[in-house]
C-alpha cells in the first residue's frame, strides 16, 4: 500500500510540475532584426477600428517571425489592441470565442500560405474574427460599417473575406493541442504552433520510471 501511494505522489508531483512549467511565464522574443521587418510573408493594409487604438494606421499584416522557448515560429497576432516587441508570456489554449474561431482558421489556412496577400489575407482574416460583433455584422472586412476593416488593398481584402465566407467551426472540434496563444498584458497575443515538447518529455519521464520499477 505505501508503494502504491509513493508511486501516486510520483505521479502527481511531476505532472504538477510540468504543467507548471509549461504555464509560466517565458521571454517571447520579435526578430525584427531580420531583414524583413520581423514578418515572413506579409503585405501592406490600413486597418480601420473602433475597438482598437490603432484606428486608421496604415500596417504590415502577415506571419510575425518570433522566438520563444528557444524555437522559431511564424505566428499570427490575435491582439488588436498592443503593441509587438519583447516581452514574457504565458501559453493559453484558444477554447473560447473569438480565439476558438481564430483557432480553427488558423489551423485550416497557415500551412497553405506561400505569398504575401495569402499571409496578409489571413492575418486580416483573424483581425476581423477577435474584433467583430459577428450576431451585428457578420464577416465582411470591407465593411466600414462595421467595429472592423481594411482600405488601400483589395487583394488582401478579396483574400480575406473569402476565407472567411461561409467560415463555420465544425461541431465538437477543439483546437489542436500544438495551437497555442502566447498572451501576455504588455504586448500582442500570437497565435502560434507551439509543440508540446515539455509535455510530451515529463509523460515520457513518468513511463521510463513506471517501467523501471516494474
């Protein structure tokens, strides 16, 4: 009996700290020394928004080039209310509205992205689902009418509402457990597909030790 209970504190105390580990907070770095602005693929929009301060700017739209636990991504903001830069972060899972939307249209287009009106057209994509009152005004990213839009690029806009038409989550799904926010108060939210190494290594830590004992 007191083996079994042993083994059970074990058990516990490790996933507690790995999933600790996983939620704390770590330095997320811009490569905006990249020589490219700190984008990969990207292009040229205004945005228009009345739940933003950065109404009526004129911005680069498209795939953020970051570092974050010492790995690279191109990643996607899903914050239109701060600024890029270098900051500390915590992982989030998109579960909820607008970021669970975000999620599902992140997962089905990034791998397909290969220029820079396909990059920008679903940076504007998600934009316009985190900021939209959809019940209000559906998807449309031309729409001035609207809390959120574009102006001054029409291919990114046809790109744009395109993926966005007839935009439906499928009942019953969940983001996939690589798709990640990494959130922070000071600084954008980026969507990004963040690998569950640390995860994966503290279960695989619990099966070598359950098998050494064995």
């Amino acid at each position: 009996m007191g083996g079994l209970r042993m083994k059970r504190f074990i058990t516990i105390a490790v996933l507690v700290f790995v999933f600790s580990s996983a939620a704390s907070a770590t330095l997320m770095t811009w490569n905006d020394d990249n020589g490219n602005y700190g984008y990969g693929f990207y292009d040229i929009v205004k945005i228009f928004s009345s739940v933003s301060p950065y109404n009526d700017y004129t911005v680069r739209a498209g795939e953020l080039d970051v570092t974050y636990g010492g790995v690279d991504y191109m990643g996607y903001c899903v914050d239109v209310m701060q600024g890029l830069g270098d900051y500390d972060v915590t992982v989030l899972l998109p579960t909820s509205d607008p970021l669970l939307t975000a999620s599902y249209l992140y997962e089905t287009e990034h791998s397909n992205v290969s220029s820079n009106v396909a990059a920008a057209a679903l940076q504007v994509a998600i934009w316009e689902i985190i900021s939209e009152n959809y019940g209000a005004y559906g998807y449309d990213v031309t729409d001035s009418t609207s809390n959120f839009y574009i102006a001054n690029n029409t291919a990114v806009s046809l790109a744009a509402n395109n993926l966005l038409n007839g935009l439906a989550v499928p009942i019953g799904y969940s983001p996939a457990i690589s798709t990640k926010v990494l959130a922070s108060t000071v600084g954008q939210d980026v969507m990004v597909p963040e690998p569950s190494t640390i995860i994966l290594l503290g279960l695989g830590g619990l099966f070598f030790m359950k098998k050494r004992k064995a």
